[in-house]
C-alpha cells in the first residue's frame, strides 16, 4: 500500500562521520554498534567504558559472538548485501564496503544519502560552526551546542555561581543569537545522582563554595541551579533543550532507574517552566511509552527517537505503533544517534521508512486511519516535524 522511500529524512540527531578514502576493520565496522561493556579491561581503563568508546576494551571473540550478532548489525548485513548484491555475509559484505570506500567515500556516501533523500543533519559535536570537519554531510546542517563540558570547564575557573551562571548565560545567547545553533544538549540524569529538582539562585550560591571544596551533592544543587536558568532561558529566546534520556551504552551511577524520564515530571509540573522548550532525545529507551506520555501530557515536551532507530531495527515498528498511539504526531522525531559511519543514517532512514510503511499500513487496515492521514503523519515524523521546529516551517 505504502512505499515512502521518496519521503525526505531529516536526522535529528548524528555524531561526525568519517568519509575519508581508507580500509576498515571489523572492529571499526560493527564497534559502534556495541554500546555496551566489553568482555576485557584495557590498560588504563576502567569499567563502565562502553566498548564504541574504547575498542580495545573487547576482544575478537566479543566481536563475533556479541556485536555481530545485535539485530542491528544483522540489520546493517542484510541492507548492504541488497544494495552491493551480495552474499548476506559481515565479511563478504565489509570487504565489499571496504572497494567502495577505498575507491571513492564521498561519493559513496552522497550515493546513501540521495538513495533515502536524507536532507539534513542535526549534528551534535564539539565543533564550532562552520567547521570543515562538518563537510562530511552531503545535506544541510544543524547544530547543537553542548553544554555539559562548558559547566565543567567554566566551574573550574569561576570564583562565584554568578560568575559561572554569567558567563554560561552569555555563552548560550551567542551560541543561539549569534552563530545560529539551533539547540542546546544537556546530560542530566546521567551527570546527577539525584533526580532533576528547582534550585533557585539564591540556594545555588549557597552552595558553590562548597561544590568547589569537592561536596559533590553541593555540585549537583549548582548543575540544577544553572539547568533551571537553562529551561527559563529556552522561553527568552525561543530554543529547544535537547535532554539525553534512556540507556544508550552506560549505566551511569548504576541507579538504572533514575534513567527513566518520569523523574522530570515533579519538576516540570512547576508553572514556572510550562512553556520552557524540550526535547527528550533518544525517546529514554527502554522507557519509550513514558517519553510518549510525556509528550502528550505537556505541551512544551517533544520525543525524539534516535538511538532506538536504528538499534532496535527488529521491533522499530511497534516502537513507532506506541509513539504515535499516544504522543502527539505533531511533536515526533526521527534521529540516528550514529556516528563513524554514514551507512548507519542510511539505515536509519531506511528503517525508519519501513516502520511506517507496515504500522500506518495495518492502521489503514483496521480503520483507524484514512490513508491521506497516514501519508500525513508519514511526512511529519519523517521530515516536517523538524523543519517546523526547528525552521518554524510546514
């Protein structure tokens, strides 16, 4: 009934790619798949480093018998056989990748973009605006500017939580008004062990001196102190705050739960940040229907579903069915979380297309859509939902 292939992808959410000319391995081919802890410590490394940042922290058995084997790889060998015509095979397939990206890698990826009609990134990297490190996109850019390093760096040098918070504030207004980033991305429930809470001014100052004698607790009244500017600040100048939730690869300070984005929820239904702008990047999986909830709930909250696409390439489509059964379909958005390579966008939007092919075709079916409404909500998790927040367009 359904083939949205021609529909555009905008990516909500990438790490940088690598298009350079050169050979890869097996481990640098499915490592970025492996979020998780590998089988070995490297030297001078310790657990809880996720095995996509820090390779050498598996070993080759770990590569065959685990990150082989996660659906999305089998996933990633199942599309590039098709598109290189050959054996279902990760080595037939890594050697047949590995003539494409010797011989021409920019072409190659521009090829994987225009086959899905990937028309832009928002890309979240430390790198300035403009950089020529960002060329590797054949589509348009957005940005996002993060924040987390900032606080740590600037904590360091400020003698005063005014200090820190005018120096953050100023940074963000810049950022935004000036060099036209279109977000800023924070890491809450992963930087705090307490779950987010209001911290006005006055209790943040209280607390900086001793944050800044090593009290990690006081530390943390200080991060929500500036956070709650943060939120207030998205009212002022009309930004989003794209919020890292879920389980991506790391189990933070092991409180598994706390990872859950429920715990905003005491904070946000405060009216003070009704209309502050967010987004609650990679839809907290597992924790996928509580985004949903949320989203429907309040109307400043957006979900944003990278990093469960392309993961959960085996289930994406009942994903998708408990996203949009509950969430508004206006507030809805397709990432990748991907990074290193760019066939993980061009598999993210291939799988995102199919996910709504079959749920929108079984809705169609059942009755409960018409199939110009199906179209509709097809274009705007696709693309339009991005364009409209971020472009104020569609």
């Amino acid at each position: 009934m359904f083939n949205f292939k021609d529909i555009p992808f905008f990516d909500n959410h990438t790490h940088l790619i690598d298009t350079s000319n050169r050979e890869i391995s097996l481990r640098e081919f499915i490592t970025p798949f492996a979020h998780g802890y590998g089988d070995i410590l490297a030297p001078g490394k310790h657990f809880g480093t996720p095995v996509n940042s820090d390779p050498a922290s598996c070993t080759d058995d770990y590569l065959r018998t685990v990150a082989a084997n996660l659906g999305v790889t089998k996933t990633l060998v199942a599309y590039l056989s098709e598109l290189y015509r050959c054996e279902p095979n990760l080595d037939v397939v890594l050697a047949e990748r590995n003539k494409r990206s010797l011989q021409d890698m920019k072409g190659y990826t521009e090829m994987l973009y225009r086959d899905q009609n990937i028309i832009a990134e928002m890309v979240d990297s430390p790198l300035p605006m403009g950089a020529s490190e960002l060329d590797v996109f054949p589509s348009k850019i957005y940005r996002l500017w993060q924040i987390d390093p900032r606080i740590v760096d600037y904590f360091k040098e400020a003698a005063s939580y005014d200090e820190l918070l005018d120096r953050l504030d100023a940074e963000v207004r810049h950022a935004i008004l000036t060099e036209h980033f279109h977000g800023v991305k924070y890491h809450v429930l992963e930087k705090m062990t307490r779950k987010p809470h209001i911290v006005i001014a006055d209790e943040a100052r209280a607390q900086f001196a001793a944050a800044k004698a090593g009290d990690k607790l006081a530390y943390e009244e200080v991060y929500y102190g500036i956070f709650c500017h943060m939120l207030l600040l998205t009212q002022e100048i009309d930004f989003p705050i794209h919020i890292h939730t879920g389980i991506t690869g790391k189990t933070y300070h092991g409180i598994m739960e706390q990872l859950d984005p429920f715990c905003f929820c005491e904070m946000l239904n405060n009216d003070e940040f009704y209309r502050s702008h967010i987004v609650l990047l990679h839809c907290s999986y597992p924790h996928t229907r509580n985004v949903a909830v949320m989203a429907n709930t309040y109307p400043n909250i957006w979900a944003d579903m990278a990093q469960v696409l392309p993961w959960a390439s085996f289930n994406f489509a009942q994903i998708v069915e408990e996203i949009i059964a509950m969430a508004p379909n206006s507030k809805i958005t397709f990432g990748t979380g991907s990074h290193n390579h760019p066939e993980l966008n061009w598999m993210s939007a291939k799988i995102a297309k199919s996910a709504l092919e079959f749920t929108l075709e079984n809705c169609v079916k059942r009755g409960v859509l018409t199939i110009p409404q199906a179209v509709e909500t097809a274009e705007q998790l696709l693309y339009k939902n991005a364009l409209r927040l971020y472009d104020k367009q569609i």
